[in-house]
C-alpha cells in the first residue's frame, strides 16, 4: 500500500524522541516501512524516516496520492477538512476535539472519550539492556508538569525513604542509550500521572525490567500488569507501600510479560489489517 503518515509540527520525529506518543508513531510509520509499504511522513522540520519519503509540514503536505492516510496529529483535522479520504485516525491524547470517523486507541480508558474506537496495544520493541541488579532509588521522568506528578512522587519517595531521581521536561531530558540506561538502573518507576491517555513508558520500564507503580485513573493502569509488572494503586498512600514491595518482583518476568503482551510484529500486523480496511472503503 501507499500509506501516508501524519505527525503534529510541533515535535521533530526520530527513533530517538522524547515524547512517548511522537516515539511510538515513528515506530509505526518505519515498522510498516519495513514491511513493504510506501511509507511518506509528514513531520516536523528536523525529523528523519530513512526507509520512506519525508516531507516537512506545509502547503503541499495534504496534495500526495495514496491508498490510506494514518493521521497521528493532535487534531486530527484531515478527517474533517477531506471526508472522501481514507483515514485511520490513531489518538494517542486527550486533545482532539471532536469524534473523527475510524479512530484507533491503545486503551480502554481512551475508548471511554471515543467509544466507536477499535482497540490495538501499543508494541514496544527489545532495544534496552536488561538490568538484573538495579540501584536502590526510584525514578520520575514526567519533568515538572503538574499534571504528570511531580510533587506525588517526590512525596511518595521521601515518605518510602528512597531517594528519587527525576528526568523529563524542565529538568533533563533523556534519549537514546542514556535513557535507557536511566530506566533499568532504578529500583522502581514512578508513574502517578493524573492525565495520560496510554503511557509508552511504563512499557519501556518494563522491556528493561523495572517494574512501574501508578495509579489507577489513566491509561497507565492498563499498561501495567499488576503485581507482574509492577503495582496499580488507589492513592498514594497505597504507592508507599507498593515501591518498599517493587524489590520482590522478577525482573524477568516483567520484561518477558511486556515482550509477549505488546509485542511490536502483532501491533504492526493490526495497523495493515485497519489501514487495508479504511482503503478498501470500511469505516465505523
């Protein structure tokens, strides 16, 4: 198929991004590269896609040919603009403002916000370095956005009696080797969001072994297996005891319950069945 992909202009797209929803379309687009497709990215200036064609957002980005389009923007305004074309619309946040036609989620919490969408997991790939004996300090990589956590997981750290190393936006941003090597050296993640829609890093924790504790009002609750991969709490209180527990998991297991429940070939293979049924003229 000629499979067109849209990013949002505001973040570069790399196999390297920070952000977790730019990250997991990269590893979309190149993963349906890799299996034949004419992939063209439409992305942000400073983006790389060398299995296909890149063009940087502009005037000509809505004039390619092609036989489905995978929209990954934020607003998701293709749907709206050109209703004639094929169009799988894959929400990754709360931003959209308004029910596009074939939406595809990673999470029942997402279908809450649009429940005519399908469901397809989130599948990470096995690029870190598994990690058997980490350190003994937590770890919080949402920066210091609010509605991330910042001051749950400082609090719940400092009342645990663990010392807490935090990453993210307006701290120190982390990518490539060095991030993972951050993720598989803690003792546990520190996930207690108040807003994400399908967290990639939990997923990401757990491909290197570490386990996440969070808590369960978002999407995070479902990329968690819990007492597997790590503890689904009710409040932070709960997170205390649940991070002085994160020792007595296996870190093997965690990492071949993430490889088999997320896998990336079967992700891959659902996105070309619903991108060959949007060409073929279905939608829902």
């Amino acid at each position: 198929m000629q499979i067109v992909v849209l990013s949002d202009d505001r973040m570069p797209l790399r196999p390297d991004a920070i952000g977790g929803l730019s990250r997991s379309l990269w590893d979309l687009a190149d993963g349906l590269a890799a299996r034949g497709h004419a992939v063209t990215l439409v992305a942000a200036r400073g983006s790389v896609f060398p299995r296909g064609q890149l063009i940087t957002w502009g005037a000509g980005a809505m004039a390619i040919e092609a036989d489905a389009w995978l929209d990954g923007s934020h607003a998701h305004l293709l749907s709206q603009a050109r209703p004639d074309l094929p169009v799988l619309n894959r929400i990754g946040d709360l931003e959209c403002a308004w029910k596009p036609p074939n939406v595809v989620v990673a999470t029942e919490y997402m279908r809450g916000y649009f429940p005519n969408a399908r469901i397809i997991k989130t599948g990470v790939k096995d690029e870190g370095v598994f990690n058997p004996t980490p350190g003994n300090h937590l770890l919080f990589m949402g920066g210091t956005i609010g509605r991330k956590g910042p001051e749950i997981a400082r609090t719940v750290a400092r009342t645990a009696g663990f010392e807490l190393r935090a990453y993210g936006e307006g701290l120190a941003p982390l990518r490539g080797k060095e991030k993972w090597e951050v993720l598989s050296s803690a003792l546990a993640l520190l996930h207690p969001s108040l807003s994400d829609a399908a967290p990639r890093l939990p997923l990401e924790a757990a491909t290197v072994g570490t386990p996440t504790v969070c808590l369960d009002i978002t999407g995070a609750a479902e990329h968690v297996q819990h007492c597997v991969s790590g503890f689904i709490c009710e409040d932070p209180v709960e997170m205390v005891e649940a991070v002085r527990d994160a020792a007595l998991l296996d870190r093997r297991a965690i990492r071949e319950w993430v490889l088999e429940e997320h896998a990336f070939d079967r992700m891959i293979d659902a996105y070309e069945a619903a991108l060959a049924s949007v060409a073929d003229g279905e939608r829902w």
